[in-house]
C-alpha cells in the first residue's frame, strides 16, 4: 500500500518548509485495499503549536501524536485472527480518531507518510486466537520463504491445558532425522507420510466415510517427523523462515511479522479454505532441518529487553514493574505499542490490556510509556 498513496507528497514537504504558512488544502488519492478501487479525498493541513494536523472526512487528527488502533477480526477454520495493522484484501485494521470515529490505516497512513512512518509501511501486529478444542484449533503447518515473525504467549486455556502447558508444533524432529541415513532419505519419508494423511483428508473433506482409527494412525505417523515445544505464559517464540511450525489449540499468541502475506502448507487437520491443495512437496524440499536457535534476550536497560532482532524490525518488551515509565528513544521512524495485563499511557493515550497503538515519528521523542505494576508492553519498530 505504501507505493501508490502519495500523490500530495510535495505539497505536504513544501507546506512544511514554508514557515509563512500555516494551512494547505489538497487532495490524495487512497485505493481501497480490498477491492482496489480509488477514491480522492480533501485534506486540509493546519500547523498548530502541538503538532501537524489533518482534517479528512470530517475528523481532525494530530499527525505528531499516538493514535489507537481498532483491529479487524478475520475468521479462520481454527479460530480467528486479530489484525491490528493489517492492510490486506481480507480485512483492514483501522485508527481511531475523534468522537470514537475510525478511519482506515491505510488512508490514515496516506495522509503523511514521512512523517508518520518515514515512508515505511509498519510491522505485522496481530493476536492468533485459536479455539480451544484438539485438532479443530490447532493451526496450519507451515513454513514461510520471507516473513519472519515472533509469538508471544498471553493467554493459554485452563480447559485445553490444565497444567498451564501448551504446546506448538516447531521444528523437525531430531531423533526422527537420525533414523535415517540422509537427509534426502528423511524428505521423502516425510512427504510419503504427508500425502498419506492428505489423501485421507481429502476423502473426509468430501464427506466420504473414514475410519477416525485409520485418520489417527496417519496422522501420528506424520507428526512424528515434526518436533513439539511446549509453551507457557509470557514465552517468546522466533519463528525463522522455512521453519515449520504449528501453533495448537488454546494457546494465544500476540504475534509482530514482517508485512508480507505468503506461507507454503504442509498440511492441516480440518478443511484448508482458501486454497485448494496443500504445498507439501514444496514445503518440505525447502524446509529447515536444524533445530532452531533458543531465542535469546538482550537487556537493553532496567526493565526493557530486546526479545526478538529481525533483518528490518526489532521487538523490545518493558516490564513495568522494574520500570514504572519507559522513553521510545530506543525506537525510530515509528513504533506499533501494544499493552498486555494491564492499561498503559503512551503520553495521554490510554491503551487498555491488548489493545495497540500507533506512535509516529514525531511522537518518539517526546512521549513516554508509563505503565502499573504487573503489566508489560510489547514495542516493535524498524531496526534501519
């Protein structure tokens, strides 16, 4: 979206250089991502002592200030995702601006991407939230060529998991890799497995009578390839590329990525619905073998660690018991605010538990997160 939404871009630079102005009356031109179709839309421009305003379908916005976000709520067969800066075909996260009024993030984004992003369109920030029940919430599993992204447990189900122990299905099986005498011979054993599985799946997904015996025995002669990490509150889990992995039912996950919508299914316990095969062959030839790296963490201050570094985003989580108030100098060209068990006040904004917000560029080095005992935060932002 951050390629095609700036056709006022030097008016704007202008208007902000010149300081015998003081307002501007333009017009941009915002492509719905969903349908892709283009609508323009006045803006006015006014400098104000407390920052750079924009009047636009009859709300005024404070470009220099943190804004909340309103998620989307795209449905899924194993639950549902929450998207608090997606920009896609299937659902756009919005921003709250006055009077409970939202506009779109994409046409809020348009509206000064430099000074809001520094022309970069922002991190993924999403909650995974699957249904509590075997097999219907466990997710896909799955590998990605590009998109990088972390979890982070926040939630996990007494009744699925009674001791407070879930699991995620991540990585290859090392002692199921040994049995084998190459690596080759370990792919195809896997991919063997897989398109069994599948085959049964596809009858049961047209209706067709199968054993649940014969179903079980396919399935964990598949899953014994792939390794189970077990998962407790507050975790932290990297998920490098062409890993494969499978968060499982009843676990909740807030998860940052990188903005980029592309996976490669290696397979699926209930119907895929939106696509009509599975990637498996491709999946597994370009797999990773190696047992991921333990995700480590660096303290960068008291009560303010880096928890996941990626090639174009950072993650730093503050714990605001051992630091009642962060500052976001740390950060640049924006940051994506997201509070968990408990509310925050980034400058004046009230963020409640799970909610997010949006920081601009000129909000990060005026404002700071302040936060009660007992609650953390989780801050991403560009790392170049």
């Amino acid at each position: 979206m951050m390629h095609d939404f700036l056709p006022n871009n030097y008016d704007l630079d202008a208007f902000m250089k010149d300081r015998n102005l003081f307002e501007l009356t333009t017009s941009i031109v915002h492509t719905d991502p969903a349908n892709q179709n283009s609508s323009n839309h006045q803006v006015v421009y006014t400098k104000t002592p407390n920052g750079l305003n924009a009047t636009v379908l009859g709300a005024t916005i404070n470009l220099e200030v943190p804004v909340l976000l309103a998620p989307v709520y795209i449905e899924k067969p194993w639950g549902q995702e929450i998207w608090h800066t997606g920009i896609e075909k299937r659902g756009e996260s919005s921003v709250m601006v006055d009077n409970n009024q939202s506009i779109p993030i994409s046409l809020f984004l348009s509206l000064a991407p430099e000074q809001l992003t520094s022309s970069k369109l922002p991190v993924l920030l999403k909650v995974l939230d699957p249904k509590p029940v075997k097999s219907l919430g466990n997710l896909y599993l799955e590998v990605h060529k590009e998109k990088e992204e972390v979890y982070v447990v926040t939630h996990i189900d007494s009744g699925a998991w009674p001791e407070g122990v879930g699991t995620m299905r991540y990585g290859i099986d090392q002692v199921a890799r040994q049995s084998y005498e190459t690596d080759q011979q370990f792919r195809a054993a896997y991919l063997s497995s897989v398109q069994e599985y599948e085959a049964i799946r596809q009858k049961v997904d047209a209706g067709l009578d199968v054993s649940t015996t014969l179903e079980e025995k396919a399935k964990l002669k598949m899953d014994r390839f792939t390794s189970v990490k077990e998962m407790r509150l507050g975790d932290v889990i990297k998920v490098p590329t062409w890993t494969p992995h499978s968060l499982q039912h009843g676990v909740r996950v807030v998860e940052f990525q990188t903005p980029t919508y592309e996976r490669y299914i290696i397979s699926f316990e209930q119907r895929v619905l939106t696509q009509n095969h599975w990637d498996s062959e491709h999946a597994i030839t370009h797999m990773t073998l190696d047992t991921p790296a333990a995700t480590k963490h660096e303290s960068i201050s008291k009560g303010v660690e880096i928890i996941a570094r990626f090639e174009d985003f950072n993650v730093l989580r503050t714990d605001f018991t051992k630091s009642p108030d962060v500052e976001l100098t740390m950060s640049q060209d924006y940051a994506v605010f997201m509070s968990i068990g408990g509310s925050c006040l980034v400058g004046n904004l009230e963020v409640p538990s799970e909610t997010a917000c949006f920081i601009p560029r000129a909000a990060l080095k005026n404002h700071k997160i302040r936060g009660q005992k007992g609650a953390y935060g989780l801050i991403a932002s560009p790392n170049n």
